[in-house]
C-alpha cells in the first residue's frame, strides 16, 4: 500500500464537536515515556501531522511532568488554527520528587490544573480537556461541574473522560455535554467495549482509542520489552509486554500478518484500520491516537485509514483480544475495567 502523503478525511468530533481528521496524533511518546527522544526527528513528525490532515494533537500534564506541553509549545503557536489541541488532568506527578502519583478530581485541583496547562502550552484556550483518571472519591457531578466552569470561563471549549464506564459517562454528560471519551482499544484490548462504546453511541459522543497499536506491540517494534527496550522504557511495567505472556501474545499476530501480506500493508495499518472500523460497527465517531516518533510511521499510520477490511478479515481478528495474555497495567485499579467488574468499589 502507498505510504504517500495524502489528506485524511475529517469527521465532527462527538455531536457539536470540532471537525478534526479521522485520525488523531497520541503526543506522550514524541518526547516522554518510550526512552531518549531526537528532539529534530521528533519536530519533524509533528509538521508531519498537519501535512497529513492529522488535526487532533493529544498531551497531558502529567506527561514529562509538563515537559511534554512545553515540547509542543512551539508547534502549537505555528500552526494553533490548524490543530484541535487536547491535554488532560488528573494524574499528579512532582518533578522533585519520582515516587509520588496522587489522583485528583477535586475542582481545586480541576482549576490550579488548567491553569497550569494553559501556561505550558502557551495557548489561551484548550480545545478539549479530559479527566485523565478517576478518583472514586471524588463525586463526578463536583469534578465535571468544575471543568463546566472553565467552558463558561472561556479557558476549554470541550470536555473529554478517560477510562471511565458507561454510566460514569451518563452522569458527567447530565451535568455537562462530554465531546470525547479516551481509553484504550485495540485488536488487543476490547474491555471498554463492555460499557462505555455503547454509552457513547447512545449520547453521540465520540471514542478516541489510545494504543491503538498496542504501544508499538502490535507493529512488530518489539517482541519482549525487557529485552529489546531500553531500562527507561515505561512499557518494561506492562505485564502484557514481557516473559511468557510476550511470547504467547506474539503468536496471536499470525492473522494479523497474513492481512497485511494480502492488502500489501503493514500491520500497523491492519490493526489500525480495525479500530477505524469499529465506528461502523457500534455506530459512533472513533478517532484513534497512534503516537511515533518518525515522519515515515506518521505517514504509514495515516494512510490506515484508506484500508477496509472485509467480514472474513474482521472475523479472524475477532477472538485476539480474549486470548491476549496480561493486563494492560500492572495496576488495574484506575482503569474502567477495574471498576466494572468489582476489583474496586465504584463511588
């Protein structure tokens, strides 16, 4: 399949949401998380993006501990009417100090959050702002009537969920209209299907999956994270990516490659045109989020979203993720699966 630059088509982002390319851009990797960073080969796929009609640019504060807003900083102010600009809140790191992670929901932090958001990345307004995390705790009528406020501020014009369930997505858009839900789904990782895809068909809000590619699993860019990734590589803590269950996982991407072999694609594209096509499947808007660090992975990824696959591919797909082997996270506990099947109480 031809990798060349061509403008992806563009779809309203939830209902009275911006417009946006079908494919969005996952920025964590570009600077943070996956190990040293080539800051020029990285500047370098970020104009990619907008060559390629890649509009929705996603970050979060706690990414880098803010490095990562501030890496984006100049791109941003480049090309500010050309991107959907999104980061988040909720996850709370200190540059000063590496072993503490609090999760904060309470409108307080909601406020001191954004704010600090907005200096990083030197912008007036974010596009959509997502609660990164949930914190039981924390009733979601106070944390969502908080990040309401800020719309009426004129300081976010949208408002995104991340790893929430269903009726969590319910009870924030009773409050205020959600645009976006973030959470990840893959060829690998279908739980939020359990709840939350169908909510957000029902509501007309939209699904933005990160690791669509299974962090770069599903590429063929590593096998087995311990050994092929260096000692900063945050994937080393993914139960999914290392030892026995690496090696079972790897087996279950036979049908993946024989699909590429017959489209004369990579499987990044196969496993990324699977997830475009869980739209029609469920009936709602999906705007995946690959990250990479390369002009030519951009390029590759985009040109996903030229490729349909038929009822025979999509069926042989189908039962992967039931036979993955290892959660997504060390730490289940923050994610909507946890709560949806009673590993934590729900609020």
């Amino acid at each position: 399949m031809s990798n060349a630059t061509e403008t992806i088509r563009k779809v309203e982002l939830g209902t009275g949401g911006p417009l946006v390319g079908v494919q969005g851009f996952g920025a964590m990797g570009i600077s943070a998380a996956y190990g040293q960073t080539d800051t020029a080969a990285a500047r370098d796929t970020l104009e990619a993006t907008i060559e390629a009609g890649v509009t929705l640019i996603d970050t979060a504060d706690m990414y880098g501990v803010g490095a990562n807003e501030e890496f984006l900083a100049p791109f941003v102010a480049a090309h500010r009417d050309r991107i959907t600009l999104a980061t988040k809140f909720g996850i709370e790191y200190r540059a000063d100090d590496p072993a503490y992670r609090a999760i904060r929901n309470d409108p307080g932090y909601v406020k001191k959050a954004a704010e600090a958001s907005l200096r990083r990345l030197d912008v007036e307004v974010i596009d959509l702002y997502y609660m990164h995390r949930r914190d039981p705790a924390v009733p979601l009528a106070e944390s969502v009537g908080a990040m309401a406020e800020l719309v009426r501020e004129g300081k976010v014009k949208h408002l995104g969920l991340s790893e929430v369930t269903g009726a969590e997505l319910r009870e924030a858009h009773a409050v205020h209209p959600i645009t976006a839900v973030q959470s990840e789904w893959s060829v690998f990782s279908r739980d939020v299907e359990r709840s939350a895809v169908g909510a957000a068909a029902e509501l007309g809000v939209a699904f933005v999956p990160y690791s669509p590619l299974g962090r770069g699993f599903l590429t063929g860019a590593f096998t087995d994270a311990d050994k092929d990734l260096s000692g900063d590589d945050f994937r080393q803590s993914l139960p999914r990516y290392t030892g026995d269950n690496a090696r079972a996982n790897a087996a279950l991407l036979a049908p993946l490659h024989r699909i590429a072999a017959e489209h004369g694609a990579t499987t990044a594209q196969i496993a990324l045109a699977w997830v475009q096509q869980r739209a029609q499947v469920h009936g709602l808007t999906v705007v995946p989020i690959p990250g990479t660090r390369k002009r030519s992975r951009l390029v590759e990824n985009a040109a996903a979203t030229r490729i349909t696959l038929t009822a025979g591919e999509l069926a042989l797909l189908e039962p992967l993720a039931g036979r993955v082997a290892g959660d997504r996270y060390a730490d289940m506990s923050l994610t909507s699966a946890a709560r949806e099947t009673g590993q934590l109480p729900a609020a």
